[in-house]
C-alpha cells in the first residue's frame, strides 16, 4: 500500500515535534513536508530545532534533514496535520483547506465553527457528516477536522462511558496541567518554578463548552448540543508533562461504584475499526489508592489512554474522582493523528 504524505504545519513547536516522533514507523503515513514560520525556513528540520528537541530518542532519520519550508499551501503532501500558533492558525489552516487540502488541526481557533467537526474518534466519528456541508458552505475543494483541548480530551474519554451508561447532568472540574501545555518556550520559568498559577487564558471556556459539542447529536450534518452544565477551573502546576483532572459528577440515575469501574473497563467502542494509533483501552482505571501520577503513569498505552483513579462518593454530587491524560500524546498530536487515520479509514483520503 502506497503511504499517505503527510505535511506538517508547525513541526516546530511542542506540537508538532511530538507529530514527527509519533509518525516515525507509521504503517499508513509517512511525513513528507516540514513548515513553520519564518524563523525557521530554509533550516534543515535538525538545525532549527538544535537546544528545541525534548523527546530522548534522535529525530527520525527520514524527517532530520528536510528543509523547512513556509506554511503555504502548495506542500507536497496528501493531508496536513496543524501544530501552528493560535494567532496565525486560522487564515493558514483555511488557505489549505480552500486549496484541496484535508487538515487534521490542533489549534483552538476553528473547533466551534458549526460546520468544522471537533473530533475525538470514540465518542463522536459520526460527526465527520460535517464535511461535506463545510465544503459547500465555504467552497472549499479540502476541508478542516479539529481536535479538542488538551485538557476537553481526557475529560471527555472519561465521562463518556458514564453518559452511556448511566446519563450525566453536571460536573464540576478542576484541571493541574503541566507547563508543556502552553507550547515552547511556554511559561517563563520564573513565574512558574515553584508556583501553582490559578489562569490560563481561555482554558475554562473551552472546558465548559467544547464538550456540549462533542456529545451532541448529529442530525442531517448539525449538531445538537449535549444537555450537560460544566463549571471548570484551570490551574497551571510546576510539572512537565501531564493534566490531572479532579471531576465531580451528577449522575441522571446514580449507580453502584461498582457499575462505574465496570463501564471504564468495558470502553472500547472504536476496536474494529483498526486505526494504528488508538489504545485497546481508551480509558484505564488505577485501583490503587495514590494513583494515577504524572511520573509513574503518562505513558500507558503510549499516553493514549486517560488515566483514571480515586472513584469515590461526593457528598455535593454523587462520585467524584481524578484523570491523568498526556497533554502532547492524546491531548494534541496523538489526536491529530488518530483523527487522520479516522479519516482514511472512512474514506475520506481517496
Ligand atoms: P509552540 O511550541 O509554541 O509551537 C508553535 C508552532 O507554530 C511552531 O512550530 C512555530 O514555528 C509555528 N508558528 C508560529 N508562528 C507562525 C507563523 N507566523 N507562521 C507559521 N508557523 C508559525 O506551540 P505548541 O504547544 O506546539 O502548540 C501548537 C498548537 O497546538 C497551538 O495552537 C496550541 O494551542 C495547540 N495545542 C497545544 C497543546 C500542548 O499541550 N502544547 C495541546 C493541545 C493543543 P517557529 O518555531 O518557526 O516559530
């Protein structure tokens, strides 16, 4: 089978590197174009991320020595994947989109959009319906698949299971997300070593109101929002790599803790559909009682998994408990990519 191409928007952030390290070895893709912005075209893909790369294994071989070029369409690739900025991702990932592109992004700025799905595969792949109305909408020969907040990812992997099962009224979260979240070079570390900052900038909106699109029902290529109220509170925390999240739930019909476990473990809604990088098991449950852990547990099933643990009552609501998910893995570039193979497997890369 012939490779899909793979162009990469912003290969140099946090983002996308994670892509390129992810991609390596791919059965379906393979990367063949690198862009960012002008600071860094014309470098090959190893001078201009000298002092930038943070992953322990080398660059891939395949990807080292690619000249970076400017995120324009024009790219030698069969679908882009966008890491870009916020403050420029919305003009570039549209100019692809116009040009024939398919562009699976990460950035924040089209994911509300009525006619853009916002996409994570085990919840809501009936809502790739969308497309085809964007594209006529926008006449656009391509078009824009988005995926959640790195923090909306792992939230939502967790409630999912307990929607389904038992119908959930409200939840109260409240995120510790690591400073890799905010891209490199992120966070001044003055302001961060040995501090616990209570603002992200925009973070507890898109907690409050991305999930009502993702759960929503899709009907005739809309979506109905889900019927869910979300009271969020974002905190950044002096740790690399990981979000926690502390969630408390109002179940529709409350049930057993057991029941609850039970539903976690059973999650495994998209298995036949064979996409290379989606987990066994989309949602783990730690029984311990200290568990998760950002040290001890971002990288189950290769930080694609949202990390469960410390199910118990709450006296406000009915349970609450805690979700660790890998912000750069499931929270962004895994996503992308899981969302590109999705697209492949329900033939939208022909
Ligand atoms: P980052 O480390 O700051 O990287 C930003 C990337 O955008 C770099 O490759 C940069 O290229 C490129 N860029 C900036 N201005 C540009 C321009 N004018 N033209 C073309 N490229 C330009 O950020 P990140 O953390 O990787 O995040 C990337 C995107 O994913 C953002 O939209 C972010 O909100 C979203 N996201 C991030 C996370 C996370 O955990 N970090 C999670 C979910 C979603 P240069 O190196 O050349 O400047």
């Amino acid at each position: 089978m012939r490779k899909i191409s793979v162009g990469i928007l912003g290969a140099t952030g946090m983002v996308g590197q994670t892509i390129i390290r992810l991609m390596e070895d791919h059965p379906w893709f393979e990367v063949s174009e690198v862009a960012a912005s002008e600071r860094s075209t014309g470098k090959t893909y190893e001078e201009a991320m000298k002092n930038r790369w943070s992953a322990s294994e080398e660059i891939p071989e395949g990807v080292r020595d690619m000249r970076l070029k400017d995120a324009k369409p024009g790219l030698d690739c069969d679908i882009v994947l966008s890491a870009l900025d916020s403050s420029v991702a919305s003009e570039i990932e549209k100019s692809f989109a116009k040009e024939g592109y398919p562009v699976s992004s990460n950035a924040k700025n089209h994911r509300m959009d009525e006619d853009i799905p916002l996409l994570i595969p085990e919840i809501n792949h009936d809502h790739l319906e969308l497309i085809e109305r964007q594209r006529k909408n926008r006449g656009w020969k391509g078009f824009i698949i988005t995926d959640p907040n790195c923090s909306t990812i792992h939230m939502c992997l967790a409630l999912k299971p307990l929607i389904d099962s038992f119908g959930i009224e409200k939840v109260s979260v409240t995120t510790m997300q690591a400073v890799s979240g905010a891209g490199y070079p992120g966070v001044p570390s003055m302001d961060i070593i040995d501090n616990i900052m209570p603002f992200i900038n925009d973070e507890e909106e898109k907690l409050e109101t991305e999930p009502l699109k993702i759960f929503g029902s899709e009907k005739n290529a809309h979506i109905q929002n889900a019927d869910i109220r979300i009271s969020a509170q974002c905190n950044r925390v002096s740790v690399r790599y990981g979000h926690m999240e502390a969630l408390s739930v109002k179940f529709s019909r409350k049930p057993d803790r057991e029941e609850i476990i039970d539903s976690f473990k059973k999650f495994s809604p998209i298995k036949k559909l064979g996409l290379p990088s989606a987990p066994d098991r989309p949602v783990v449950y730690r029984k311990e009682e200290n568990r998760p852990q950002n040290k001890l547990d971002l990288d189950i099933e290769g930080g694609m998994a949202s990390v469960i643990g410390r199910l118990r009552e709450c006296s406000i609501l009915d349970y609450k408990f805690v979700v660790l998910g890998h912000n750069l893995v499931r929270g962004a570039a895994g996503a992308a990519i899981l969302n590109a193979e999705l697209l492949k497997a329900k033939g939208y890369l022909e």
